[in-house]
C-alpha cells in the first residue's frame, strides 16, 4: 500500500480533511469579517490586511471556499492575454449567515409599532400577510394529491421543509399530525401568537380540514404539533337495528314484575273505609260525613236492627 492513503473496508481511499487548528480559525473568521467590512478582495489585498503571506492567505480561502462561506470570481474588466487573471473573493449567504443577526429584534420592533397603532387584529393583517406566501409556495405540492386530510399533510410536510421547517407526518387513529421541529419565528411568535394561529389557519386550508394545534415551539414545546382530523365514524351500536319488544313483556307478562307496578296501573295508599270514618266523627261529636265510596250500598244494611 502507497504512503498516503489509509485502507477502510478492505479499499484504499484518500486520507479525511483535518480539523482546522484554534489559530486557523480565528484566521479564517478575520478573513470572512474583511470580505463582510470591505465587500470582495484579492488574496494580495487581504494579505496585506493580515499581515501573512498571500500564500497562507490562499490556504484559508481555499478551505473557506471549502465550506461553501466564500466563493472566487474573475474581477470584471481584466484583460485576458499572459498571466494569471486577478481573482476576487467573495463573501456567500451562508458565509454572512455566520455573523449574529438581529432579525428577530428587527420583527419585534415592527410588531410592537403594528399593535400600539392598531390593535391585535392589525398583527394579525400582518402575519396573514407574511404567511400569503408561503400557502401559495406549498399549494402546488398539495393540490397534486388527490385523498385524504392526512395524505395532503404529507405533501404540505415535504414542502415546509423545503421552507426551513423541518416538518413531518404521520398516521395515527382518528386522523393524522403534522408535525415541525424547527420554526424560523419562534421568538417573534412568543410575544405576538397571531403568527401562530395564521399559520395554523393556512395548514387547515391546504389539508382541506379544520384542524387543531396541540403545540407550538413558541409557547415552549419542543414541536409544533397539529392535529389532522379523520373521517367521522359511527358506532356500531348505532348502526344495529333495536331488537323488537317481546309480546309478553309488552303486556308485562314473563318478566317477573306484576303488572300493577307499571305506569298506568300503579294503585295508591289504601284509605279507610267510609263506615270507620263516620264512627270517628262520631266519637269525636260530629255529624257523620256523607259517604264518597261509589261502592253501591243495601239498603237493609243501613236499616237499624
């Protein structure tokens, strides 16, 4: 085997990039904080700023343009003929996407503006407004699946993250839930929760359902989970016919309740007989009540021995 090269799985390939020393680092840093102050240099101008040979300058380029942080362009208006064309060096989106950014204190500020002027439902205009973009953006994804809630969520899943949203679906019973790990307006979204119910609001459109938030990364969940409805479905009592009553329970026959405990055929508290009463008013020095029993009465009865 050639000096060189290092052997893994039985082949021989190239030897893994080191890791950049502390001290390269911070070079490299001061390299991209130049292109960023003074916009695109050459290797020379940037040496000369350092304090390093170009050649150590290259070296950090090289790695940088590496990493995707920079890039190289030919500078405009160089003659082509003999020698080397001068090479400019500029700073990439990721490379800028490096420095702290202010961003979210930039939105909050506006936000703040928004609501002293004109109340809650004007930030809600506002994320209404931010978000138009991002449902037209994702609708194409979503209209080409022709199914369930749940079969659209995972379409809107590949398109948010294509957004930055780091989303994903899944199947659960009683529906489905979309759910994104990553939201790009957290710290705005936590003191102006209008964001969130727009956003919840565009998920329900593209699904074609209502849908429920369950969580968001705003209020402090680790996920933005929302809840996708599926198909209602009835009970199977429901759908069974109700047996019809037995005839002899109908007339309260066979069931081992008497027929006189059911409504309708309930008797009430005995009361005393009339003869009893009128002796009780007599005793007590009345005249005796007329008698309100409908029982006819014999007449040889009432006739004194």
């Amino acid at each position: 085997m050639e000096s060189g090269t290092v052997q893994v799985g039985g082949g021989v390939g190239t030897p893994p990039r080191p890791s950049p020393s502390p001290e390269d680092g911070r070079t490299r840093d001061r390299v991209s904080a130049l292109l960023l102050e003074h916009g695109p240099q050459t290797a020379t101008e940037l040496a000369g700023q350092l304090g390093v040979s170009p050649t150590a300058v290259r070296r950090h380029l090289d790695a940088l343009v590496a990493t995707g942080r920079v890039e190289e362009r030919h500078a405009p208006g160089t003659p082509r003929g003999r020698g080397r064309p001068a090479r400019l060096f500029h700073l990439t989106d990721a490379g800028r996407s490096a420095f702290p950014h202010a961003y979210d204190d930039l939105a909050l500020t506006a936000l703040r503006f928004v609501a002293a002027h004109g109340g809650p439902d004007a930030v809600r205009a506002v994320a209404e407004a931010q978000l138009a973009g991002l449902e037209q953006r994702c609708s194409a994804a979503v209209e080409a699946v022709t199914g369930a809630p749940v079969d659209r969520a995972q379409a809107l899943a590949g398109a948010l993250t294509a957004e930055g949203y780091a989303a994903s679906a899944s199947a659960i019973s009683g529906g489905g839930q979309l759910c994104q790990h990553h939201c790009p307006v957290a710290h705005v979204a936590a003191e102006f929760p209008q964001l969130c119910e727009a956003e919840t609001a565009v998920i329900g459109r593209l699904v074609g359902t209502h849908v429920q938030r369950l969580a968001t990364i705003a209020h402090g969940d680790g996920v933005c989970t929302t809840h996708i409805p599926g198909p209602v479905r009835r009970r199977y009592d429901a759908l069974r016919p109700r047996p019809e009553a037995h005839p002899e329970r109908a007339r309260g026959e066979g069931d081992g309740v008497l027929s006189h405990t059911r409504a309708g055929n309930r008797s009430g508290p005995a009361s005393p007989v009339p003869d009893e009463r009128a002796a009780h008013r007599l005793r007590a020095g009345g005249r005796p009540a007329p008698s309100t029993s409908s029982t006819p009465t014999n007449d040889r009865e009432r006739t004194p021995a």
